[in-house]
C-alpha cells in the first residue's frame, strides 16, 4: 500500500495477562484491570465510543480512504436505555465514515 494512503496500521495493545498470585507473588489490583460492561448496551456504546475516536483521529491527521465507505442500514432500531446515545454515535460515525471518503477540496495558492 503507498504511504499516507489509506487507514494506519493500529499499534499493539498489551493486554494483561492473568496472573496466580501463588507463583508469581504478584497480585492485580481490581483498579488495573478495565471494567466489564454492565450490559449488551454499555458493550456496543463503549466500541462506538472508540470508533469514533479514532475515525476523529484519522481526520484531524488528514486521513482519506481510498473509496467510499458506507455504514450497513439498522434493520431493527433499539430501544432500550440508551437509545438516543446509540443513534447519536451511529450517526457521528456514518458521518466521519463519510468525510473519510470525501476528497479535501484543494487549496488555494
């Protein structure tokens, strides 16, 4: 792929492994440690959240895919608790999804 064309290859993350305290003498605190979602909901708003980040990330660096980028259609709204903030994330990510894919109007010299 040339360069600075395209998504970025995402760094690796470390993830700790679980440690027995009995043989290691090391022993996690529950802080170190992220937390589990409470539930399906808080699951999928939690990745939407982190999409979002980096789709922001991208275009503030000047990032641009190579095609057009289209987010499937919901066939089946939820709604539970947290409706509005799912349709608000989904909808800021379809839009980022979509300045990706848009052309930088060229500058005026």
């Amino acid at each position: 792929m040339p360069s600075g064309v395209g998504l970025p290859r995402p760094a690796p993350v470390a993830i700790p492994t679980p440690v027995i305290a009995a043989q290691t003498g090391q022993v996690f605190a529950v802080s170190q440690l992220p937390p589990l979602p409470r539930s399906p909901a808080d699951a999928v708003i939690d990745v939407q959240r982190r999409a979002i980040v980096l789709l922001a990330e991208l275009l503030s660096r000047g990032a641009r895919a190579p095609s057009r980028v289209k987010p499937p259609e919901r066939p089946t709204p939820y709604r539970g608790a947290h409706a509005e903030l799912l349709r608000i994330q989904e909808e800021a990510i379809a839009l980022a999804l979509d300045a990706l894919g848009t052309v930088p109007a060229p500058t005026k010299k």
